[in-house]
C-alpha cells in the first residue's frame, strides 16, 4: 500500500503533456524549414552532425527527470505498519442559543455568526475531548452527539441558523435538559463533563434553574457565555434573505433585546461553574479553554494510525541522475558513432 503525501503536485504532472506539444511543434518546424532549403535527403547530407535520435532521448531523459521530481516533491510513501493510540480528554456538551434575538447586530456580523465563529475555534483547540451541540430557541434538540470527530463538527457549526427551530423563544431549561441526557451513556469519572451555554440570557421558561441544580448534584459546571450588549439592540427582520426592518410588538415599537446578565450568573453559581461576557475584540475562548483543561480526562477514544516511509530521496535522486545524463549528451551526432555507421556501411 502507497500514498501521496502532497497529492496536489500531481497536477504538475500535466505540464509533462504541455513539454511534449511543444517539442513536437518543434520538430515540425524544423522539418519544414529543412524542406525550404530542398530536398529533405539531399539536405541533411550537408548537415551530417543533425541527429534526431539525440534530440529524442535528450527530451525523454528530460521528462521522466521532470516527473520524478515532482513525485518526490509529492512525497511518495510506502505503508509500513500501524499502531493505535489512546485518546484521554472530557466531556464537553454546547448548547447554543439560536432564538431570533441572536441575530441582533451589537456583536459583528451578529450574535449567532460570532458565536459560530468563536465555536469553530474552540473546536480547534480540543484535543481527545469529546464534543456535543445543542441549538435550542422556544424548542431544542441535539444537533451533534458526543463525538472526537472535530471536522464534522465544524461542518455543523457552520451550518447553524435560526430556521432550525420554528417554535420561537429561549427555553433554556429544555436545552440543559437535553445536555443532562446527553450525559447518561458517558463515563461516571468525577469532574469530567461541563456543559457551555451560549445566549443572550433572555430566559422565557422557568425550568432551567431546576434543571441546573440536577447537573450540580452531578458535578456538572454550566459555564454561560453571555453574548450581547446589556443596553440592547434591534431585531433585524429579513425576507428572503435581504434584511427589510426590525422586529416590531403590537405596539408598533421596535423590540431591544437585551443581555440578562443576572439570569447568566444565577444559572452559573448553582453548577459552580463561570460567567464570560463576550464583546467583538474577546469572546471570551481563552477563559473558557482554561476551565476544560481543569477537567479530568478519561478514556474517550482509540485512534489508528497507518505508518508510512517516505520515498522522496529516491526519485529526487533519480531525477538529478538522469538530468546529468541529459547534460553530458550532445545535441550533434558524435563523431565515433560516424566512424562506426561508416564501419558498418550504414
């Protein structure tokens, strides 16, 4: 079994196609002109030190020097064996809010897409620990399970939007209660799991500080990123795609929505867990990824890896051989080859 490290220079490759064109067109032209000064026999009688032959095997010793290159710039790789390795990190649920408030424009581009943002790179810096997402509004429900698999998870985060959820509002208390469910089929290890809820804190269901002193009793910290500003923003209101105002009540009156901020602490003091306002300049990632590494890690996957050799020396070698071999052969006809053709009455 083989691989390509760096596939991508294979494409080079095409340029051995383009090389071939053009020492054809080269050739033809050459002929044509030989044909210009006469017979084409008669003429290469008075230039006896032509020698196509010499041209040819110069351009395939040229060529196949070219393609070796780029084989070894490509790092040709030979499978030689496979190991496992154990992954160790902890239990990490998100529960994002994704209610029609986050789309207010105090955080930039919006609340939602800074907060995918700052997910994805979160993400990047997870190493074995196991992620889930949670997107809820006046509903919720598990968009990712626990899993190791970082870039499906990025590709999740990267599709989340408020169509998701059509039943408006911010019921928190049904999101940590599909974090807390979330955890009934992992490990009992102490200190191992915490949850990350990120919203604006506009809490309209009463359930999620009950549900909160269930994860306590668990040992179980919610650690809520507040996103927004607390004097408020508008509602942007956008049809097909193209944004035609902002959310009005009955009154007529624009709705602000506001950061709650004494909700997000209250919330967080019954698990133990922190409180991170996030602004444009600091969401608030690097505080957070100090509180997951103060997680015990257990167990969360076995990882195998295929070992390969690399290979590149040896085309890179062969490459400058055959160029030197291409150097040292003369574009004429060598003259000990005349003497032997005359030897033989050729």
């Amino acid at each position: 079994m083989y691989r390509f490290e760096h596939k991508e220079y294979l494409y080079w490759l095409l340029l051995l196609v383009v090389l071939f064109i053009v020492f054809i067109i080269s050739l033809i032209r050459a002929k044509r002109k030989r044909k210009l000064l006469g017979i084409e026999h008669l003429v290469l009688q008075h230039i006896p030190q032509l020698y196509v032959f010499s041209k040819w095997l110069k351009f395939i010793l040229f060529s196949v020097s070219i393609a070796s290159l780029i084989i070894a710039l490509a790092n040709f790789q030979i499978f030689t064996g496979s190991h496992e390795m154990k992954v160790k990190g902890s239990d990490i649920v998100v529960c994002l809010d994704i209610s029609n408030s986050m789309l207010a424009q105090d955080l930039s581009p919006n609340r939602l897409e800074r907060a995918k943002m700052a997910l994805q790179k979160m993400v990047d810096n997870l190493q074995g620990d196991k992620i889930a997402i949670i997107v809820f509004a006046g509903d919720s429900f598990v968009l990712l399970p626990l899993t190791v698999d970082y870039n499906a998870a990025k590709i999740f985060i990267q599709s989340i939007n408020t169509d998701m959820i059509s039943v408006q509002g911010t019921n928190v208390g049904s999101a940590l209660q599909k974090a807390l469910e979330s955890f009934e089929n992992t490990n009992n290890l102490t200190n191992n799991k915490s949850v990350i809820l990120i919203t604006d804190g506009e809490d309209h269901d009463g359930s999620a500080i009950e549900i909160a002193k269930q994860l306590a009793e668990k040992n179980i910290p919610v650690h809520c990123i507040g996103i927004g500003l607390e004097q408020g923003a508008p509602i942007p209101v956008y049809e097909n795609g193209r944004m035609v105002g902002y959310k009005k009540d009955k009154e007529g009156n624009t709705v602000i929505t506001k950061l709650n901020k004494n909700f997000l602490n209250e919330l967080a003091s019954e698990t133990k867990g922190i409180v991170v306002i996030a602004s444009n300049s600091d969401f608030g990632l690097s505080t957070l990824l100090k509180e997951i590494k103060k997680l015990n890690k257990s167990e969360t996957d076995t990882l195998l890896f295929n070992d390969y050799e690399s290979q590149y020396q040896w085309f890179l070698g062969i490459s400058l051989f055959l160029l030197l071999i291409e150097f040292l052969i003369p574009e004429t006809k060598p003259k000990w080859l005349n003497v032997f053709t005359k030897w033989l009455h050729i």
